[in-house]
C-alpha cells in the first residue's frame, strides 16, 4: 500500500483555513446588532424604524443623559456651572476616551460637561455624577428615575460614561426620545453639542463627531458611541427650513459607514417629513427624588425561624442644622383682633355710668327774674367716654400688616411648583400648595411670572436650606417642584 505524504507547505495553510474558520467566523458572527430609528423632531412622528425597541449597549450615548441630569441640577439650584467640583481616584482612573484628569484636582463643573458632551470624556462623565450624588451608584438611579419619566421604557443605566457593563442597556427609540428632550427642554445649552472644538478648562477638546458637522448639511450634533459590544453608534439631528429630524444608528460597522448610513437615513427622513408640521414640544419630566432606604429589623422568635420588620420611618435626619441667626423673622400678615360682643360693651357702659360723678347745678331763671342753681336732669356737655371702652375699641383694631418679604440672611431663594396656561391656573396652584404645605412654605412669597411659554408658579424669599427641604416635600406628595436660585 502506497502511503501520500501530505508537503508541509499544504499542511500549513490547512491549519491557517481551520484557525481562520474556528476564530473568524465566531467573531463576524458576534458582530454588534443593527437597529436604526428616524423621527420628525416638531411632532416625534416616526419616519423610520428598525430594531427600534432592541436592548443593546448604548456607548457614549449614555453621556446624553448625563448632562441632561447636570443640566436639571443647574436649574434646580443643586449645583452650579461654576461649582468647582474635586475628582475622585475613581474618576481618574476612568478608561479613554478621557479629558486626563488627576485625583484632587478640582475644576468647575461646566468644563466637565463640555469634556463630556464634546470629547465625550469617561473620567469627565463620572466626575459629573459622582458632583450631583456623590456616588455611581446613586447617579444611576438617577439616570433610571430619569429615564422612566422621559418615556425611555427599555433602558437601564448601570454608569455614567457608557462603558460596556452587564444590563447597561438601551434601544435606538429610547435614545432618539432622549436627543429629542435635550433639544426641545435645554435649548440653552444645546448649542453645545454642535461645538467642534470647546474650552475644557485644562485643554481644547474636539468633538468626537465633527466629520458628520462638517459634512452633512444642517447637522448640528448630538452624540457618537463606540465600544466593542455595541460598534459604533450615533444619535444625530439636522434643521432645514422648518423641517428637523433626528436619527439614532447602533451597531455601525467603522466610523465612516455609520456615518454614511446616518446621512442615508437623514435624506429619508427629510423626504417624508411634512414641510410644515405643528411644534409639539415633548413635556419636561417632572423631578423624582430618591425614596429613603427602608431599614430592616430583624427579631427572632425562639428558634422557629425569623420575623422581619419593614421600617420606613427616618428618625435622624443628615441634614445639618440651620446655623443660629442664619434665619430671619418675616414678618406675616394676621388679623388677630379679639371678638369684642355686645355684652361687652354694655357691661363697660354701666361700670362707666356707675362711676360717673353727680352733675353740678345748672342756673335756672325763676318766674321773678332771679337766677337760681338747680340741678340739672341732664348735661349739656357730654361726658368723656369711658377709658374701658377706648381700651377695647383700640385693642380689637390692632392688626399687624406685612408690606414686603425680607430678603436678608440668604432668602435669595424659592421654588417652582409649574407653568400654566394662564395667570388664574398659576395662582390657583400656588394657593393650593401653599395650604397644603404650610410647615415649609409659610412665610414665604406667592408670585405668577409670566413667561413667552405660559406663566410660572414661584415661591419666592425663602433660604437655600427650606427651598430644598420644601421641595423635598412637595416631590414626596408628587408635586412636580424646583429650586430656583439667587438672580
């Protein structure tokens, strides 16, 4: 029998093509899920969808909803854009891409929104976070809290930055109802994600998508997002004429055909969008705070097994107490008059008359002429009015009269309870409020300011410390409610 020797060179690609089908294969095959959704920006109508309700990894697009989240805590006097915020070692040690922020360094907080937004910094987006709720953990809850009031029903944030982690995960419907909120809820700040180059304080940064800005017509941001589970994604928006449309893209295979398919999808959004449409803003989420961590009593019962004890109720309180003197007494209108009745005065009267001393003789002409002192039935001059009576008249006139609300001693602050249609709407909430919230909200200043976009319901002259406590109040009853700051 005549054996065939196999050449070393054929023996060598054979094992190349088994490799090649053992390693490449399985990676195409796990390449990340397409899914693509376009909407008209005026109205949300949907222009195109797929995959839309998918759960992927969302990358960097989770940046969006972190200063979004930054973006509310300014308005809602929580922290400012000037706020030097400290960065922690775990900020810090945050993977690239990354502003090269150290451990102690402190920098003011809209430079990390800008690093975050335009160069879509991790180690900026955690510093954010870890500023506004101290921790990760508690951010992301904040995320979620967020997301939920948004509209945003299948996305989950475990981080701030968007790194890949187990069940940090969105849908391309979700991050287009995002995009849509940062346009329509924060127009101030939204020209910041058109930038493609901003000011991060320690360096210039540029934006991670400025090939789209600068080659597609009308493009004026939002988001790009890459990591190896999720390929490359990007929630953009474009404006011609009336028309607007945004369009999420996950699952790109490159930089350059993402960006391609976004521009295809734009066009078509663009062909089926009305040229004009109704401006229907999304509703601004109401603000939710976190719910108090319910502690658990444990109580053993002979062996048998265990009894646990749900306790919800606070008993201390963190919150440090207001230093002495920082509080200023306002004064408050009352009308505090005692009841004077009837019997009151007529018991007055008849003390007084008892009292009253004998009239003095009048002089009388006599039917002779003469003049004689007779005395006299009545008084022509009438008596002094009885001083019990002066005393009780002044004292049921006294009132105290309020003419304004101190601002002295920080009541620079108030709190927002809403924007109504009108006026009447605005004062019936505030009156309303004001009554069911009295332990906080007394002493403070009811005032409708009309806005182009309806009128605001203020409570005005309060300090930082009982505008927040009230507002904390008022979340807990779901009374949509924020803080406004000094000026």
């Amino acid at each position: 029998m005549k054996v065939r020797r196999v050449q070393p060179a054929r023996l060598g690609l054979f094992i190349f093509s088994a490799i090649w089908l053992l390693v490449v294969v399985p990676l195409s095959a796990m390449a990340a899920p397409y899914a693509a959704y376009v909407i008209d920006a005026r109205t949300g109508k949907v222009l195109h969808s797929r995959n839309a309700d998918t759960r992927l990894h969302p990358a960097s697009l989770t940046k969006m909803m972190t200063v979004y989240i930054a973006f509310q805590a300014v308005e809602r006097g929580e922290i400012s854009l000037d706020t030097k915020v400290t960065i922690s070692k775990k900020a810090a040690s945050e993977p690239p891409s990354k502003l090269g922020l150290r451990p102690g360094q402190r920098i003011a907080l809209r430079y990390l929104i800008r690093a975050a937004a335009v160069k879509s910094a991790n180690d900026a987006a955690t510093a954010i976070g870890e500023a506004i709720s101290g921790s990760e953990a508690k951010f992301a809850r904040r995320m979620n809290r967020t997301a939920k009031q948004l509209g945003m029903t299948r996305t989950t944030f475990k981080n701030m930055h968007g790194l890949t982690e187990a069940g940090h995960l969105s849908t391309a419907r979700d991050m287009t109802v995002m995009g849509r909120h940062l346009l329509y809820d924060y127009p101030q700040y939204y020209n910041l994600f058109s930038r493609k180059t901003a000011d991060a304080g320690v360096r210039k940064v540029n934006h991670t998508n400025r090939r789209f800005l600068n080659s597609y017509k009308g493009a004026d941001g939002i988001k790009t997002g890459y990591t190896r589970a999720a390929g490359f994604n990007l929630t953009a928006s474009a404006e011609r004429g009336n028309e607007r449309v945004i369009v999420t893209v996950f699952g790109g295979k490159s930089t350059t055909s993402r960006n391609a398919k976004v521009a295809e999808l734009m066009d078509l959004g663009f062909r089926r969008a009305p040229s004009r449409a109704p401006l229907r803003k999304p509703t601004p989420p109401t603000y939710v705070a976190e719910k108090p961590a319910r502690v658990a009593s444990v109580a053993t019962t002979g062996g048998a097994g265990k009894t646990i004890r749900l306790v919800g109720a606070v008993k201390t309180s963190k919150r440090p107490k207001i230093r002495p003197g920082a509080m200023v007494p306002v004064l408050v209108a009352q009308n505090t008059a005692p009841v004077v009745t009837n019997d009151d005065i007529t018991a007055a009267l008849k003390e007084a008359v008892a009292t009253a001393p004998e009239p003095a003789p009048v002089p009388v002409a006599a039917s002779d002429g003469s003049v004689q002192l007779a005395a006299a039935r009545t008084s022509i001059r009438p008596a002094a009015r009885p001083k019990t009576i002066e005393a009780v008249v002044a004292k049921a006139v006294e009132q105290e009269i309020v003419t304004r609300v101190s601002t002295s001693g920080g009541r620079h602050w108030g709190v927002n309870v809403g924007r109504y249609p009108n006026r009447f709407a605005a004062e019936k909430v505030l009156l309303k409020t004001a009554l069911a919230e009295m332990a906080t909200l007394d002493g403070s200043l009811r005032k409708v300011v009309k806005r182009p976009q309806g009128f605001d319901a203020n409570f005005l002259g309060m300090t930082r410390e009982s505008a927040d406590l009230a507002c904390r109040r008022l979340a807990a009853r779901n009374v949509s409610c924020f803080m406004i700051g000094p000026g």
